[in-house]
C-alpha cells in the first residue's frame, strides 16, 4: 500500500456528495434521494444475503484477512465515526 493511500481515500470520500455505510443504510438512501430529488422510497436498499454474511464470517476468522483489509477497515473505521457524528 502506497503511503497516505488512506489519506487520499478520506479525502476522496470528503469530497463526494453521500457517502454511507451497512450499519446505516437508510441514512444513506435518503440523503441520495434527496440530493438526486427523487421522491422518498426511489432508492432500495439491497438486503444482506445469506451465504455473502457466511463467507465474510469464515474469512475474518483468518489471520490474514485483517493484513489484507487494514487499510479499508481504517477507512471504514473512520466514515463510521464522521456518520455517526453528522460530519
């Protein structure tokens, strides 16, 4: 991973007009809605199916899984805490 890869990744997201995550899907929605003014409801939300829920199980109980994904943990970590306080 390049150095301040993560940096450039949270600037990019900053400069997008929504941005969201799984835990607040229908935050996301509506702010979407909104900005594309499409009426309340347009935009569905995609339902968490089953077998992907399984495998990402499976795979965070390997050891390599956090080495490979700690960048976007990192910046997932970080669009959770700006949701969460409305920034």
């Amino acid at each position: 991973m390049p150095r301040g890869a993560v940096a450039t990744a949270l600037a990019n997201l900053a400069s997008a007009g929504v941005v969201g995550i799984r835990e607040r899907p229908h935050v996301f929605a509506e702010d979407l809605e909104q900005i594309m003014r499409m009426p309340q409801g347009a935009v569905q939300i995609a339902p968490l199916l089953p077998p992907v829920q399984a495998l990402a199980e499976r795979l965070l109980r390997l050891p390599e899984t956090e080495v490979l994904l700690k960048a976007d943990l990192d910046i997932y970590g970080q669009v959770k805490t700006a949701v969460a306080g409305g920034g």
